[in-house]
C-alpha cells in the first residue's frame, strides 16, 4: 500500500467552492472554539437538513484556520468514490504522516530485511538526497522506543503505509496517539469530515464505527462532524470520549440551497422509484402546514382523497417516512409525532413540482 495523499487538490477545490456559499455563522466557531477550549479531546458533530450550510461552514472552518497551534486535516465524503472506510484511513493517515514528517514525530520505519527488495527497485541514493537527510534531527531514543511499538512497514519507503492499515481503525489511533505524544499542552489536531451521512455502514463489520473513526482519543486529537438528521440508536458510532451535538435546525440560518441542490434531493428521496404510497404521502407533506401533520392524519388524507385505489395502513405510512428521515423534521404534539419536510423553501418546491 504505497498510495501518497492523492485528494488535496480534489478537497482544495471543494472547499473554494463551498466556502463561497458560506453565510456568517460566527456563533457555530463560538461554539467549536468553546468546546476546544473546555475539553482536551473529543467529537463536535454538527447536525443540519440538506441544504441548511453544513458543508459551506466546515469548509470556511477548515479554509480561515489561522491559529498556529491548530492543525486541521479536511476529508469530505461526498466525492465519488470516497465514502468507504478504506479511502478514508488511506488518506488520513498518509495526511498525518506527511503533516508531521518535520516535526520531532518520525512515522515507523521497516526493517532493513522487510524493505530490501522493495528498495532494489528504487535509484541509487544521490548527494542531493545525502545532503537533503542531513538537515533532519537526529533520531532520539524516545522516538526509537515509540515507534517499536508500530507494526513494520511492507516497503523501505518514508510515508507507505502498512498492508492492513485500513483493516479496523488500529493504525490510525496509533499514529493519534503518537502525535498526541508529542503535542504541547495548546497544540490540537482536528480532523474535520464532511458528510459522515453518506457511509454506508453495510460496508464495514457489524458493531464498527462508520470509517473505522476511533472510539477513543488522546489529549489534543478532535473531530469535527457534519451530517444530516439521524436517530441516536442509528448514529453509527460509539464513542468514549467528550462530545456534543449542534444542530442546526434551532437556528434560522437563511442558507437553504438552490434549485439543483432540491433537485438532488428529490432525487434521493425516490431511490430506485416512487411507489404509490410514497407518492401520496409526498403529494400530503409538501401541503400540509408548518407546525406538520401525523403519520395517522397523513393516512387520513390519503384515503379522504384516493379510497378506490390506495390499499395502506399506519405501517406504511411510517415505513416511508422512515426512509425519508433526513429530509423530515419531528416534533411532539401532546403525545402525537408530526413530520414536516426539513425546510418551507423545499416544501413549496415540490408543492409545485408536484402540482
């Protein structure tokens, strides 16, 4: 595995182009800054409907870091290809290394036996590379004696990872930890994921956190989430370790999305097609009113105006609200659960998209 970080440029891009969307938000920083501030570790997810600004703010998050004790590595999910577990710990931990190559914190290294073949194939060292290495630190025994504790490389080359460095989240918590050895007490690494809503947790072992994301941290090391609505047994990840929750929904932020944005979200919420229920139900919620409406009146609606030929009940009705559970918004009447589509804007889209 002798991949190097080959996403930068692709994230570059992605952060320029968010991070123009991006409307002043400076209570979200207030927060983040608050939470860095007040535990040496931790999880800060920050939770919003599609369309609501989450991917516009961690990218001005990760783009106007200034502060020279932070370091941040930036991934989002969202790109293409990207979204398993496996290009994920590719990535970051090829990041981490090359982030801190310069620094007193030195990657493990193989064993001469292990890397001998592989570096056959390599060319002869050169002056240039002779008077380049000289200008490292010398190796410390504190820095001998932590990097024993790695497993060996599968090559002879600076920055390869191992074979099985993606197989659970081992390799990535050892090279946290080797970092958060070396971190001064104001020092902080913060890896910031965008879109963790787009895993699918089928990919991985039944029980692991979605991208292996460790389920404890050591001092200085933090990670910054953003996601859609998702239900607390449904998370995907256990987590021992300082974490809070922002979401969005509590504030009007007036950053919802554009017709392309709603259109992808339209078509998301087909999948693979409408069924007839589904349909109904959509036809009743881009409708209804702003404080929302039950599954039971939703059922209600639907027979009052299509008795001849919709055969469903309660069930089905929640069965399809469920698989639209990020683009729903719930909240409790007395005892009585209502939906509502997760912003006016995108209710009145589809209100005339379905008229």
């Amino acid at each position: 595995m002798n991949t190097s970080p080959q996403l930068a440029s692709q994230f570059q891009k992605i952060i320029l182009e968010k991070s123009q969307n991006f409307t002043n938000c400076e209570f979200i920083f207030v927060a983040i800054d608050d939470f860095l501030h007040k535990y040496n570790r931790g999880y800060f997810t920050i939770v919003g409907s599609p369309g609501s600004g989450k991917s516009a703010i961690l990218a001005q998050f990760a783009s106007y870091n200034s502060h020279p004790d932070i370091k941040i590595i930036y991934y989002n999910a969202q790109i293409e290809g990207k979204n398993t577990a496996e290009d994920f710990l590719k990535y970051v931990c090829s990041q981490l290394i090359e982030k801190f190559h310069n620094s007193s914190i030195t990657p493990p290294q193989p064993s001469p036996l292990a890397g001998r073949e592989q570096d056959s194939n390599f060319p002869p060292y050169t002056e240039k590379q002779r008077e380049q290495d000289s200008n490292f630190p010398p190796y410390t025994e504190k820095q001998r004696e932590q990097d024993s504790n790695f497993p060996t490389y599968t090559g002879g080359q600076r920055g390869i990872l191992p074979d099985n460095a993606t197989e659970g989240s081992w390799f990535l918590s050892l090279l946290l930890q080797q970092i958060s050895d070396e971190l001064a007490p104001n020092q902080k690494l913060i890896i910031a994921i965008d879109a963790l809503d787009t895993i699918n947790p089928n990919n991985q072992p039944l029980g692991t956190n979605l991208l292996y994301l460790p389920r404890y941290l050591p001092p200085g090391i933090y990670f910054l989430l953003t996601r859609r609505p998702f239900k607390t047994e449904k998370s995907g990840l256990l987590i021992e370790a300082p974490s809070q929750i922002l979401d969005l929904s509590q504030h009007d932020l007036k950053n919802w999305d554009t017709d392309a944005a709603f259109t992808q979200h339209w078509q998301q919420m087909q999948g693979e097609g409408f069924s007839d229920i589904a349909m109904k139900i959509l036809q009743v919620l881009a409708t209804a009113e702003n404080e929302g409406i039950s599954a039971s009146t939703i059922l209600q609606r639907i027979h009052q105006t299509n008795p001849p030929t919709i055969d469903a009940d309660i069930f089905d009705v929640e069965e399809v609200l469920e698989t639209w559970f990020e683009f729903l918004q719930q909240h409790q009447v007395d005892k009585e659960i209502r939906y509502r589509l997760y912003h006016p804007n995108f209710r009145n889209w589809l209100a005339a998209k379905l008229s």
